[in-house]
C-alpha cells in the first residue's frame, strides 16, 4: 500500500492481479471514426503526439480503409508521415488487401484486421458472410506476416449483436481460432455494443484457453454503454489479460452498431489501474490535459469521469 499523490487514488495491491498493463490506445483512431465533423489531419498528428508524450506505447493511428466508408480516415496517407518517426508502436487498421499495400508502402511496422462473430454485423460492416469476411482476411494477413509485420485481429461483437442478441461463446471461439490458425499475432475481443458482464467475459476467456488459444495473445475492448466497462475489465485483469483497449478521454463508437456508445476511457482505465497497484507506464496528468485539449477540439466535455473529476471541467 503506497500514499497517493494529490489527485491519485491510494494503491492497494489485489492478489491475483498482473503487475504491468500496456494500454491498447485506440483514441484516434476508433475514437475518432465516427466523428461527424472532420477533424483536421494536424490535430490528429498532434493529438497522437500528446498521447505519446503521456506514456502511452501502442497507439492506433488510423485505418487504410476506403474514405468512401469512413471518411473521417481519409487522410491516413497524409497523417501516418506525420507521426510514424514517434518511438511508439503506430497500428493501423487494413480491411484489405489494397488497405495493407497502402499501408505497407508507407511503413507501417503493426496491422490490424477487423472481424466480426456474427453473421449480422459482418453483412452490414464488411457485406460479405462470416465466412467470406475470413476467407477475405487471410491473404491480409498471410502477406503481412511475409512482410515480417505484427498482426492483430478485431472481433467485434464477441458478447452481443444489435440483431442477433447474445452471441453463443462456441461462435466467438470458432471466430477467434480461425484468425490464430490464419496466423495473428494477437487478438482484441470487443464488446461492440457494451452489453458484457463480468461473469460472461470470465466465462469466454476460459471457453478460448480450452480451445487452445493462449491468454496471452488476448487483448479486451469493452464499451461502457451499461457501465460495465472496469467490471468487465477487472474480471479479464483476474483472468490474466494483461493488454486492454481504451480511449482518451471516452471518444468512439461504431458507424455500424447504432447503440455502441464510447469506449472506456483510457483514463477512468489507469485510474482504476493506478489504484490496484499496476504499472501502466502512463503520466495520468499529462493524459488528461491531452483529453481536454481534444475534447475543446470537438467542441464538447469528455465523457471520462476521471476527466471531469481532476480537470474540474464539465
């Protein structure tokens, strides 16, 4: 047990628990997508930077998607030289074949693929059958792994669908197995419409080490539409997880899943981290003057709790 600083809660180590967390920061690039108004390249080179500057190691940069689906990322060519010379890990989503050409001439060292375990969203995201949207993925990343790059694998709605309901756990593992097999380095189970709760995360996370897929190579995302999110995070920490998705300042959604609302904010998360005694690595002050600033960018408060509580902004 240690005194906090002003401003820090008091850490109060649990048993159990890992003792390092590295904190998957996606803020600008999921936190970003869904943005209606387009946010102006240099303020995402600069926004990636300050994230940085905060401790923060792997930040998503942005995806090489098609601008005609997000246009909020059609800069991704434009953005990436502005950031990639950072001593940090820069992933950047590539929903294909021509995604990861762009990506590759530009240097990029981590990819990502974006899966779904439902039929439903895996129609309406990518427009093809689960199996299609596999069967599409695997010369991705069989090329990226040629080329010597890390690859993770999304796989969104691994708790719930907006159509289909609660997605059966074989279903997700099946998902999950496919991607491993196909050669990704690691995966990001996400609750795309943040309907998860603890015991059902305990619960797919055990259902994937039978199915021979190692805790190590998972990641979580949770969103807090129930305000599940550190709940769900916490049971996945006694799990053994130890790499956990999370936004600055709470930005993100799906443009695909109506009721997805924001991710876990990357503060409320060290927050919660802080206090449990685990080594994020992340200055919480410098991160939360970052969220501000970004949040006065959009033009509205943060949604972080922490945010609000220790930069007495509303």
């Amino acid at each position: 047990m240690t005194t906090p600083e002003l401003g820090l809660p008091m850490a109060v180590p649990a048993q159990g628990l890992p003792a390092a967390v590295r904190i998957y920061e996606v803020g600008a690039r999921d936190g970003l997508q869904n943005e209606k108004g387009t946010v102006p390249t240099e303020v995402k080179a600069e926004f990636i930077h300050r994230l940085a500057d905060a401790g923060l190691t792997t930040i998503e940069a942005t995806s090489f998607v098609h601008p005609k689906w997000v246009p909020q990322l059609a800069d991704a060519e434009q953005l990436f030289p502005r950031v990639s010379e950072l001593p940090v890990a820069l992933p950047v989503l590539v929903p294909n074949e021509r995604g990861l050409d762009r990506a590759l001439a530009l240097g990029a060292r981590q990819v990502a693929v974006f899966a779904s375990a439902t039929e439903s969203f895996a129609k309406a995201n990518l427009n093809r059958t689960l199996d299609e949207s596999l069967a599409m993925f695997e010369p991705v990343v069989n090329r990226a792994k040629t080329e010597g790059r890390h690859v993770r694998g999304y796989i969104s709605m691994s708790f719930g669908d907006p159509w289909e309901g609660a997605v059966p756990i074989p279903q997700v593992v099946r998902v999950c197995r496919a991607l491993l097999d196909m050669g990704c380095d690691e995966l990001s189970l996400g609750d795309t419409i943040g309907v998860a709760t603890a015991g059902h995360v305990r619960a797919l996370l055990s259902a994937l080490n039978e199915a021979g897929v190692p805790t190590h190579t998972l990641g979580v995302h949770f969103h807090d539409t129930y305000g599940q999110a550190l709940a769900n995070t916490l049971a996945a920490l006694q799990h053994g997880i130890t790499t956990v998705d999370a936004s600055a300042g709470g930005l993100g959604g799906c443009p695909y899943a109506k009721s997805a609302t924001g991710n876990l904010a990357t503060e409320d998360l060290v927050w919660m981290l802080r206090g449990l005694g685990i080594d994020t690595g992340v200055d919480l002050d410098r991160l939360i003057t970052t969220s501000v600033w970004m949040a006065e960018q959009l033009g509205r408060p943060s949604p972080s709790r922490t945010v609000r509580a220790l930069s007495h902004k509303e």
